[in-house]
C-alpha cells in the first residue's frame, strides 16, 4: 500500500487537516472537495450554527464508569461517529476509499461508502473489519438500482442509505476551476449502467425540467426499495418534518438529517439548525443521525443533545486521508472522539443516554 508521509505536528484538530490536505491535493480535487452549491451559504451556515450554540457546564459530577457505547440497527459502536459517504476518493489518495477502510477497522468506526466510489463496493467489503454500510443513489435503471442492492446484500453491508437530497445541483466552485475526474478515476460500481435516453430539452426549454430530472426517485421509489430488502433502510438528506414524518410512515428505519454538506441546494438552513423540529416529529420512533459541519466533539455534544444518535462527518476525514492516509483517518477520529469524551466529562455526561437539551447553555 501507498505510505503517506508523517502526520505534520502541528495538526491536532480537524480544521489543522484542510490546509495540510491542500498541500497534497491538485486544486482542481481541492475544489470538488470542499466547494458547496451556489454562494456557500449553507456550507458556511454548517459550522456557524454549531458555533452559535453554547455548553452548560457541570462540575464535580460523579462518573465510575463513563464510556460512549451505543447500539445502532442492531450494530454495537464504540462511540456515536460515523464516516460518511464521499465519492471519488481516489482524487486524495492513491488507495482511495481502501485506505479509509483500513483506517476506519482499526478504531471500530463505521464507513458508509458511496456508490461513486472509486473501487468496486466488493473490494472495499474485503479489507474491511468494521460495519460497512452502502449509500445508494437510485438510478434512472431500476433493474440496475436493484443490483447494487443485491451486489451490497452480498458483499455483507449491513444498512442501505439512500441520498434523497440531490437530484441535481450546481457547484459553481467546481466550475470555476474546470473540474473533471482524472484519468483512472471513475466510479466503477457504475460500469455498465444503460445511458441516460436523450436529453429531450429543445434549445427553448429547460433542461432540468425536461431532462435532468428523468429518472430522479419519488416517494414510489422508497416504498419499493423498503420492500425489497431486510437491511435497515435509511433516507439520508432530510431537511423539512414532514417529509421525516413520510419516510417514517413508509418503515424507514433511520433518518439522516442532512443538507449534503451544503453542496445541493444553496441557503438551506443549517443542518443542526433543521434536527430539532424532526426530532420533535419523529418523537422516537427512529433513530436520527446528523451531517454537516461537525469539526469537534463540542459539536458531537450539540447534535446528541438536539436529538441526534449519532453523526457522521464527511470532508475532515477525507483531508485527514490526504495528509496521512489510513493513519490520517484514525488519527482524525481519535480527535474527535477524544474531544467527546472531554466534552462529557466538563458538562458532567457519563454515558450518551443522560445527554439531553440540558446540555446547552438556555440563556
């Protein structure tokens, strides 16, 4: 395997890896990466909206045995953090989405791994030892969707995460700097996919409304795929309550509240900002996970405390990657789950289950 350079120093957060990943990455990558849709608002808006929220700190709190275990789809985790699916990881690293599977075994962290990945799904499960899961976009091919999900199934994924959320989208960063995958880049779980039918816009009319949507999934969509496989289903990009509610009621079994980490459609809220009234919505019914913006364990806190189970977080593993490889990501995760851990024991939490809205400062 590719053997990354030494972990620089002064790298001892995960915003210290987005300028060290730039180091080693083309700009081109740099843009696809770390751009968002339109003006970035919302991707900006991810992190403000964790800055905004205080801490309610605790003192001289009792605490015997803390630990940050929990169980998720029937999956015992060591703490509540998650990578989530990123594509064309290639781009960063030689290994690509090979590495993040080495570095995600060794510290126990589940990997949701995109259908765009840059190496088949069946090779990333081979040198996998930690939960995978598998993020599916559904294809304009029905009969080709459904055998990625067989291919999953097979390979020995344990939960199916359909992207709701970006049907299209418009990123003008990667515009700008004229992205365009690299030679023997590409995503290979795709090979063979039927071509789209031709573009049936004439120069008049619009092309999102007549073509870029053919083939994008409806609600139909999701009933089907409920009904066609055992694994845990989760929707991952639900932003509005009622469509959480929706999901909910077609057996869903987890939500992911997410606004594509601001790359879909521009001046959403902020994710953390959107958990909240979903939570109030599915009153417990499932369990709710987060993405968008989470750079510390102060931000881990927030989400469990706004009824978030868990997280997952996206870009900061992926410069992490850049910068050290399989050793980057299991150093960036040791951050972050360090930094929970602090988190609970300044706010006075042994365990995940006595973290509520308390948690944040009221004032």
């Amino acid at each position: 395997m590719y053997q990354a350079p030494p972990i620089p120093s002064d790298v001892v957060s995960l915003a210290d890896y987005e300028p060290a990943a730039r180091q080693r990455i083309s700009a081109q990558a740099a843009a696809y990466v770390n751009g968002g849709a339109a003006d970035e608002l919302t991707l900006r808006a991810n992190r403000d909206a964790f800055d905004r929220l205080r801490l309610q700190s605790r003192v001289l709190a009792a605490m015997p045995e803390p630990q940050t275990r929990l169980t998720l789809f029937g999956q015992a985790l060591d703490f509540p953090i998650l990578l989530a699916p990123v594509a064309f990881q290639r781009l960063v690293h030689p290994e690509g989405e090979l590495a993040t599977a080495f570095g995600a075994a060794a510290i126990g962290a589940p990997m949701v791994v995109s259908t765009q990945a840059s190496h088949g799904l069946e090779q990333i499960a081979g040198v996998a030892r930690a939960p995978l899961w598998f993020q599916l976009y559904v294809q304009h091919d029905r009969g080709f969707t459904e055998a990625l999900l067989r291919r999953a199934e097979a390979a020995g994924y344990r939960a199916i995460v359909v992207t709701v959320d970006a049907p299209v989208s418009l990123r003008n960063r990667e515009q700008r700097a004229g992205f365009r995958l690299p030679p023997g880049v590409e995503a290979v779980n795709l090979r063979g996919l039927p071509p789209m039918p031709p573009n049936r816009a004439s120069p008049a009319e619009s092309e999102v409304f007549r073509g870029l949507l053919d083939g994008a999934p409806t609600w139909q969509d999701i009933a089907w795929l409920r009904a066609a496989t055992r694994l845990p289903l989760l929707l991952k990009g639900i932003m509005a309550p009622a469509d959480a509610a929706r999901a909910v009621e077609l057996g869903v079994d987890g939500l992911i509240v997410s606004n594509h980490g601001g790359r879909s459609l521009d001046t959403l809220p902020a994710s953390i900002e959107a958990l909240p009234r979903i939570a109030e919505t599915v009153a417990g019914r499932v369990p709710l996970l987060l993405d968008g913006g989470i750079r510390r364990g102060t931000d881990v806190l927030k989400a469990l405390a706004l009824g978030a189970r868990a997280v997952l977080i996206g870009r900061p593993y992926i410069h992490a990657l850049a910068v050290g490889g399989p050793v980057g990501v299991i150093h960036a995760l040791k951050i972050l789950r360090t930094e929970l851990e602090i988190a609970m024991a300044l706010t006075g939490r042994p365990d995940l289950d006595s973290i509520d809205r308390s948690v944040l400062w009221e004032g």
